[in-house]
C-alpha cells in the first residue's frame, strides 16, 4: 500500500473521454458510472453526458462540460489571487478574532468565579476544533487560523497559568503525532522515490533543510538581535512535519493525485524527521555548552 494509494479514495470527479453513437438517440442509457468529457475540436457540436461520482448525468451542449460538485472550477490568476489572499488573511483574521475572543471570554470567567477551574487544555483544544471548523465553512486556511488564533488566545491569557501544564501539552502532542508518522512509515512512497532519481532526491533534501530557513534567520540576526548561537539553532531546527502532510493531503484532494508531488513532500518530511531527530540531542548539547561557554566568559569580564 502506497501513499498514493490511500489517498486516491478521497471524493473526487475524474472523467474518461468515450465515443457518442449518432445513430442512438438515448443518451441516458449510458452506464450509471460512466463519465465522459469532450474532447473533439471546437467544431464538433455532438452533446456529450457526463456523470459525477455522486451526481446525475448532464448534457453538455456544444462540448461544454458542465460544472461538478466535486470538480472544482479553473480560475484565472485574477480570481486564484484573490482566493489565495481570502484564505491567508481570512485565516489572520479569524484567528485573531476567535483567539482573542477565547481568552478574553476565560479570562472574565475566571475572575468572576463562573468557571471551575481546570485544565487549559481541553478549552484550547475546543477552541482549535472550532476555529478549524469555522475556517471549513468561510473556506480560508485551517492550519493558519488555528496557529494565529493560538498566538492570540497566549497574548490575552497569563503565562504563568501555561506553564504548568508544559509538560501535559507535550505528552498530548506525541502522543498524538507520533500515530500519523507510524502511518506515514507504512505508506512510504518507495517506487515514487525511486522514480525521482538519487540526485534530484538529494538536491531535494539539502535544499529543503537549508535553504527553507536557515538563510532567513541569519538575514534577520540584526533586526532580531540574535546571536551566531541563536541564529544558527533557531534556523536549524525546523522539522517538516504534520503541517507538511496536511497541505499534501488536500493537495490530492483538490486537484488530484500527483505522484510526483506527493514523493517529493513525504521524502521531504521524512529526511527532516530523521535528520532533526538524529541532530536533536547532539544539537541540544552543544547549545548549552555554548550557552554555559558565554555566561562564563562574561563572569570572568566582570
């Protein structure tokens, strides 16, 4: 079983091209699955029936096909601009909104002794299902209105109630992540791998550990007032991971499987899993040692 595969059941409208008989006049006694598309010339006026996976047959006059509820409309670079700005600033801006709200509303309840007191947890994880499913339903990016209305929802409650629930957050999260990359291990693409070619795969790799963000944390070093230490751990340290396989995901879903895409981002996301999980310890160390390194030689300036 592929990754490929497993995603090829998620609902969709893909259509064959077959041949209209002239010479029978009923053309809904075509098969109940069957699909066609036109694909003559412009001159060819034949009526063509095409059927939807969870739909009825439509007459397409003059080659045209008719629109599908699981087939989404081609888009000019006017209107996909103007539907990739709604989905990012959209996304901002119910983030903000419902983070804002969400804290503000525990907050208040909490002052007024209208909420037993318990762990923050749960409350944020319903208010990332909400978000989620609000941005669903306007059609904006899910994953960036949950991770703004995040940073809103930190910005209007107390750290010190966060930080002692670190450690329970931690052990929610792998506990679970670590199931979708079990899975992703059973679904690895091999042939697709092996299609890219060694060196593309390579090229692939090195590119997407160190040019995705490293270059842009040693840009930013000034204006951000980092060190070389900090720069260089913060740039390095950016695993690919369940956001990488979500967009994947509705990637196949929305346009259709690409084989070639999908082996490139699951080889992406597994190489910076096990590269990052590899350098994650010796990494660690050597950032204290350097950090310990730094108090000491400002001890002894002192």
């Amino acid at each position: 079983m592929t990754l490929s595969s497993g995603l090829a059941s998620a609902p969709s409208c893909h259509t064959h091209v077959t041949e209209s008989s002239s010479g029978s006049g009923e053309a809904g006694a075509q098969a109940p699955h069957q699909r066609s598309v036109d694909a003559s010339g412009p001159g060819d006026t034949t009526p063509r029936i095409i059927n939807c996976n969870k739909g009825g047959s439509h007459a397409g006059p003059e080659g045209r096909r008719p629109h599908c509820g699981a087939t989404k409309k081609v888009t000019g670079g006017g209107e996909a601009l103007l539907e990739s700005l709604w989905q990012v600033l959209g996304a901002a801006l119910l983030g903000v909104v419902a983070g804002w709200l969400g804290g503000k509303v525990l907050s208040v309840a909490e002052q007024h002794r209208t909420m037993q007191s318990g762990a923050l947890l749960v409350y944020t994880l319903l208010l990332a299902l909400l978000v989620l499913g609000t941005s669903g339903l306007l059609h904006v990016d899910g994953v960036l209105a949950v991770f703004v209305a995040g940073l809103a929802f930190n910005a209007t409650s107390w750290w010190e109630e966060r930080g002692d629930e670190n450690k329970i957050d931690e052990a929610v999260n792998r506990f679970i992540v670590l199931p979708l990359f079990v899975a992703l291990g059973a679904m690895i693409p091999w042939r697709e791998w092996g299609e890219l070619g060694w060196w593309r795969g390579a090229l692939l790799i090195l590119g997407a550990l160190l040019l995705r963000r490293l270059p842009v944390l040693l840009a930013l070093k000034r204006p951000l007032s980092l060190t070389w230490r900090d720069a260089l751990f913060l740039g390095w340290f950016g695993p690919i991971g369940v956001s990488a396989l979500f967009y994947l995901t509705m990637e196949a879903h929305r346009l259709g499987i690409n084989p070639t895409v999908l082996a490139a981002g699951t080889l992406v996301v597994v190489a910076s899993a096990v590269v990052h999980g590899i350098t994650t310890a010796p990494g660690l160390a050597l950032y204290r040692w350097m950090s310990e390194r730094t108090q000491n030689e400002r001890g002894t300036d002192q």
